[in-house]
C-alpha cells in the first residue's frame, strides 16, 4: 500500500473475559481451556463460548445499557477500552470517525423476543423496543450513536470473515479519506436459537463429532493514518476471493483462501515467506481443516511461519476474525506471544508454535459459502 | 480514475418481475401495493404490503435446481442476475470474468423461510423438525448463492445497514471499478417480506393502513416491499470498446452515520445534509448541477419531513422546483433491497429521460416543501441525480448517478 494505516488500539470481551488484559492472560497460559456452554430454556446447552461475567457496569449507565440488546452491550464494551487510551476528546473531529463492523448473528435473540409475541401472542404485543435491535447494523450503529462517531457507519455479514472484510473495508475509508479514524470490529451474541439452527445443520462439535465451538464477544481495532505516539501496529495489506459454494459449506478446493492471502501479501509487499506468524482460522470444523491443510503449504513452500489458532479456544463467529486481528497486533507489537499449540492439522504439516515475537503477521479466513478475508498485519 | 458504467439492469418488484414492466407501471402512477397472500395478516395495522408476484419470476434452466432450499429473497436476487446479465450483453465466460466483484445489500435473506421453523420451535419445543429452513437465514445467503449460481470467484460482500444496504453495496462496486480494482462489478441487493419486519413496523406504529403516500400532507407511515435490483457496473473504457449501452455513470457515493437515534431521523435535516454533501464531494460536482433527486422517501411523517430539511439546506430556494420522487408508493419499502431498486430507477431516469412519479402523493405538506413529480411521469433529462437511502441506526448513503459522456 502506498499509505501506512496504523492500528492505534485495541479492545475486546471474549470468552477470556472482558478487556484485553484477560485474552492476553488466556494467550500466555499453554493450558488455558475454554468451558463453553450456552444454556436453552427447553434442552441441553450448546457449545458456545459465551462471555463469563459481562458487564456494563463502569462503561455505561444502567438507563442506557437497558436499552441496548447484548451485541450492542458487548460492543460498546469493547469500543470503551479501545478508545481510552486516545484521549478525550478523541485527536479527530467526531463525524470523521467511522465504523466498520461485521457480524454473523447480531439481532437475533430481539428477533426471537419479535416473533415469539407474533407466533405465541398477537402481533400487536411485538415489542417495539426490541425491534429496532433485529437489525444487524444496530451494534455499530449504537455504538455511533454512544459515541457521536458521524464518520461512515457500515456492517458487513460474511459469516465467518465478516470482521476482517469489516477491518479491510476501515481500510478502504481512510484511504479514501471518508474518515480520518475508524473502528473496525466485530461482534456475536450467545442466542440459543442461532446455535441450535447450526447445531441442526451438523456444524457444531458434539460429542463423538468434531465441529465448531461458536464464539460470543466483541472485539475493536482503532486505525488511523496518523501513527500517533505509540501505534500498536500496521495494517498492512488486504485481499479477498471467493469460490463458489452453497452458503452453509466450506468449498473443497482452497483457491479462494489462497488468492486472498496472496493479494494481502501482494498490497502489504510482503512475501510469503516474510511471514512470521500464522493466525489461522481453524475452528474445528474437519473441512475447514482440510483447506487449510492443502492451502498454506502452497502459500508458504517450503516456509514454516509460527501458527497460533484462537477460535479453538475462544470459538468461531464473526467477532472470532476480530479476536484473531486483535491477536496478531498484540503479538506483533510483543504483548503476548501466543503460547497455544498449533491445530494439529497445522502442526503435521510442521508448522510450530510461536517461540519469537513476531514481526508479520497474517490473518486469513473462509466463510461458509466460499468467501475469504485475508489481512496483513505487521510491526508499526 | 476509471468511471463506473451502470450497463446491466436486473429488476423485480412488485409492479412486475423484471426490469421494463417495473418501468412502464412506474411511469403509468401504477402501484403494486395490494392485500398480501404471503402469511396471515390477521392483527396487523395493515393487510398492504408491496409483494411480488413469484410466478412471474424468470430463472434461466437449472438455476432453480443449482440452489435446493433457496429462499424469496435469492430468488428474487437470482432473477434480477440474470436480467442484468443479459441486458449488459457481458456474458461470463470464465477467466478473468470470474473474478468479478460481487456487491450486495442483504437483509432478511432467508427468514421468512425459517420463521416456519422458529413458530414451530416456540411452539412445541426441541423435537419440533426442521433443517432445509434455516439454510439461507445468514444474510449474506443471497450473495452466496448468486456468487455459486453465476460462478463467481472475485470479492463478495454483503452490506448490511438495513435500509441503506444495496446504496452502498452499488457505492462499494463502483468505487472498485474506478479504483480499477475490478473491470467489471456486480451489485445490488434482495429483500423478501417476512413476518418479523412486518410486526416490527406495525409495532412501532409506522405503517399506513392505507397504501404509503410520500411527501403527501396525509401520510401515515410506509408500505412494506419486497424485490432485488442488481446493477452490472463497468469501466467505461471496457464498456465502450464493446460498444455497450450505458444507462448511467456512478458518480460517487457518500455515506455517513447520524449518531442520533436508531430509529427517528434528526428532525433539522442537517445529519443527511452531510451524507449528500459527502456524496457529492466524492463524485466532484456542485449541488447545483443536481437536476432530479430519487428520494428516500418512506411517507413516515417524520423521514420525509427530515429529507426535506436535509435537501432545502443542501439546494435552497431551488428545492421548490426541483423533481424530488420516491418510489415506495408504488413498490413499497423494499428495505435491504430498496437501495439497489431506487438506483436501478435512477440511471433508468437519466437514460431516458423520463421522471417516476410519487404514486399516493395528492396533497402537498408545507412539511415537504418538493416537487413530487405528482400523477404521472414526466419528461425531463436529468444530466445528474441523487438516489438518497437513510436507515434505521443513521446509517446514511446516497449515490450520485449521471449521464455517461
């Protein structure tokens, strides 16, 4: 890229805990398990990776945090501490700071509370509050509104890669000068409905079946063109591809991850084997497995980048592309240097763990369907 | 910098199911804003909503059979492809083709669909069936699936901003194909009546029993749509070596955030004044060269008295005699989709020249101080227009549409 963009700071509530303190502390931690498990009112609970002890209290006012649904909540969480150490006020005009979001699920549980009135009672007793919170845009767009950020407000849905599409697209805007600053995120709420739909269709571990663990949280990334005093990282480079699939299947050809990969890289002006660290999407599914184990090979050669795999431990959704940008600019800029081991699939084919802080690191990631998201980011 | 050629068009809607009967009862004042058949509407604050007639849907042979458990929404979306496809007369014939970008807005995708499921689920608890329903609930399914049908292997993103969505997935197209990242891209956007959005807007107290009636004195709320609009967008240069026919040059496209309220408009206009400046920033011209104006225009009371604000403080004394229509008195407020629609009308506009009408406006409002383009079209030849989309959340966009050079 002919202009740096630097990340300034980071937030995040995950399944770590709220802040980037405790995903920090579950990163250094080799032994660090999740104990995922969302609670049904009817049924056993489902494997996702739910926040343990969230709160808004010290971010939000009571009144406020009540009239926001939980994606919003965890968002502004997670917004809250990115922005912090920014300043107040923030360095840029309001209406110059965007938002670029992505989401897989954002809505849903006001969207249960909707049609639960229509199916259950009259439409008349729909909630009216709730319903403005099934839009899928309602977490950004809160967050604008908590904010007064005035600058581009967009919400990408790409499934699995819908925060790092939401990450290149922050990139596009301050290229393009529509925002001197954007917060680039991604965000997922624990609903039991959405995963026992995906339960239903086979994706979810259960026992005896391998599968996704799904995630619930909040991640952010501020980004600016100014380095300011102590940048974090740089957004380096972006690319993206697609295969065709049918939307709930991984292709089986790794064209698309692997073009995607190749053009970050090729905008970042990095090569391959320039990459230090590998922050791949492994998350358990035996298919999506099975494209990495063919795809990054090809990518790196003969080449062996450290390999960390966050959405194993802290689930998948959107907001898991968040966490794993957020991982590589903690490893990048030598926070923490992930201590989990490699997904095995990974490891057979040698790619080890991180024994050295990083200097670039790659992001990539497929979404049911065949869309993939890849990003580069490196030491600022 | 490359321009951006809209030179495909692919449009459903409840006026017709495809792109030229959409147009010819546009123009007539039609309106396809009827009693629905798609679910009861027993409780509701209205029995109108704008929905298409599904039989007339045309899928070339094998599409259908390509997607098993394929929603309204993809259909709708899969029609308009084809339309587009065929009207740009840019067939896909591999190689580089593939690597199209693909662009667009999606909203309630599969969830009319899967709300079959969910009442089913609510009601008898977790032994109650069901699996093909919730295929298509992510909303980027549509994308997906026109991306698998058409073959595609460029860039696919789904926008969702609610009802600014397919604004700015046409926005984000474009501006790929003057940054030259792609020679060609496809954008738009689908949307498909469901239960949730119709209860929605009944709950908040924001549909017009009646059929909608923009900027008119008596509006009482929208009418809810359905439909898909998708655009074929190409770099001019490519476009001319084929001898192409251009219906209209994306200009630029300007979108901002109200940080206001999820779901009032900021009542001084002076939010979406920065979302049309912004638009006209990025497309390089003067307010004063804006000729016509394809309104959001939901017939709400209060979005179609905050646009106005926002236009009289962008065009002043000039606002009065400036074409300022909104089509969602014929087709409905199409939602995620109704950005792509409007945009697909609006190069349309500029190609021949031939002003839609607000279908339901009679009466004007001193709130709405517009020239609505009242009864019938009007001829007019509009060198530059606006196509305004302003969504629950603030999330504001509007595209700047001229004629080609």
């Amino acid at each position: 890229m002919t202009e740096a963009i630097f990340v300034r700071s980071v937030g995040a509530v995950s399944h770590a805990g709220t802040g980037v303190a405790a995903l920090r502390a579950a990163l250094a931690a080799p032994d660090w398990r999740p104990a995922p498990g969302l609670a049904r009112p009817d049924a056993p609970p489902l494997p996702v990776a739910v926040c343990p002890g969230f709160s808004t209290k010290d971010v939000l006012p009571p009144l406020v945090s009540r009239r926001l649904d939980r994606a919003a909540r965890l968002l502004a969480v997670a917004a809250h501490e990115a922005l912090a150490p920014l300043g107040k006020p923030l360095p840029w005009a309001l209406d110059r700071v965007g938002v670029c979001a992505g989401t897989w699920n954002a809505g849903t549980s006001p969207l249960v509370e909707v049609l639960r009135a229509v199916f259950l009672a009259t439409p008349e007793e729909a909630p009216p509050a709730q319903f403005p919170s099934t839009v899928a845009n309602a977490p950004a767009s809160q967050l604008a509104i908590l904010q007064q950020l005035g600058g581009p407000n967009l919400t990408f849905a790409e499934k699995q890669v819908g925060a790092l599409r939401a990450l290149a697209e922050a990139g596009r805007n301050l290229l393009h000068r529509r925002a001197d600053a954007v917060l680039a995120c991604g965000v997922d709420e624990g609903d039991w409905l959405n995963a026992e739909g995906y339960a239903r269709l086979g994706a979810l571990a259960a026992p005896g079946r391998p599968g996704m663990l799904l995630a619930e949280g909040a991640a952010v990334l501020a980004l600016s063109r100014e380095a300011g005093a102590a940048p974090l990282a740089r957004l380096a480079g972006w690319g993206s591809a697609s295969t065709p699939a049918p939307p709930y299947l991984y292709p089986r050809q790794p064209a698309a991850l692997l073009a995607a990969c190749r053009q970050a890289l090729e905008r970042a002006r990095v090569t391959p084997a320039a990459v230090d660290l590998l922050v791949c999407q492994a998350n358990g599914s035996p298919e999506l497995a099975a494209l990495e184990a063919t795809a990054y090979p090809c990518l790196f050669g003969a080449h062996r980048p450290a390999v960390t795999a966050p959405a194993e431990r802290l689930g998948e959704g959107a907001v898991a592309g968040a966490l794993r940008a957020v991982v590589a600019v903690l490893a990048v800029s030598g926070a923490v240097l992930p201590s989990w081991a490699p997904p095995s699939h990974l490891a057979a084919a040698g790619f080890p763990a991180a024994a050295a802080p990083p200097r670039v690191a790659l992001v990539a990631g497929i979404a049911g369907g065949g869309s993939a998201v890849a990003v580069v980011l490196s030491r600022a | 910098m490359a321009e951006a050629w809209i030179t495909g068009i692919g449009l459903v809607s409840a006026l017709g199911a495809d792109r030229e009967t959409t147009w010819r009862e546009l123009l007539a004042g039609s309106t396809g804003i009827r009693p629905i058949t798609l679910f009861d509407t027993d409780g509701f604050r209205t029995r109108l909503a704008a929905q298409v007639d599904e039989a007339a849907l045309a899928l070339p042979d094998g599409w259908a059979a390509t997607v098993p458990h394929s929603s309204r929404a993809t259909r709708f979306a899969l029609a308009a492809a084809a339309e587009a496809l065929a009207d740009a007369g840019t067939a896909l014939d591999g190689g580089r083709e593939q690597a199209w970008p693909l662009v667009l807005g999606g909203g309630a995708a599969g969830l009319f669909e899967a709300e079959a499921f969910v009442a089913r689920r609510l009601r008898h608890g977790p032994r109650a069936r069901g699996v093909g329903e919730l295929v298509e609930v992510p909303q980027d399914s549509p994308t997906d699936r026109v991306g698998q049908v058409l073959g595609l292997c460029g860039p696919r993103l789904t926008v969702t901003t609610a009802c600014s969505s397919s604004t700015i997935a046409v926005g984000i197209a474009a501006e790929m194909v003057r940054d030259g990242e792609a020679e060609v891209a496809i954008a738009g956007g689908t949307d498909a009546l469901c239960r949730l959005t119709f209860a929605g807007f009944n709950s908040l107290r924001a549909v017009d029993a009646e059929a909608a009636k923009p900027f008119d004195r008596r509006r009482k709320g929208l009418s809810l749509g359905e439909g898909a609009a998708i655009l074929v967008i190409e770099d001019a240069r490519r476009a001319q070596r084929r001898g192409a026919r251009p219906y209209a040059s994306v200009l630029g496209c300007g979108v901002t955030g109200d940080a206001f309220h999820m779901t009032q408009p900021e009542p001084s206009g002076a939010a979406w004044e920065r979302t049309v400046r912004a638009a006209l920033a990025d497309a390089g011209i003067g307010a004063a060269e804006v000729e016509y104006v394809n309104a959001h225009g939901t017939a709400t009371e209060q979005n179609d008295a905050a646009e106005c604000a926002a236009y009289a403080r962008v065009f002043g004394e000039r606002l009065a005699r400036l074409p300022v229509s909104s089509v969602k008195g014929a087709i409905g407020h199409c939602l995620c989709g109704a950005g792509g629609m409007e945009a697909a009308v609006a190069a349309l506009t500029v190609a021949r020249g031939m002003l839609p009408p607000t279908a339901g406006f009679a009466e004007a409002d001193p709130a709405c101080p517009v020239d609505p383009v009242p009864g019938a079209a009007r001829a007019g030849a509009p060198a530059v227009v606006l196509s305004s989309s302003f969504a629950f959340g603030g999330n504001s966009a509007v595209l700047v549409l001229g004629r080609c050079a």
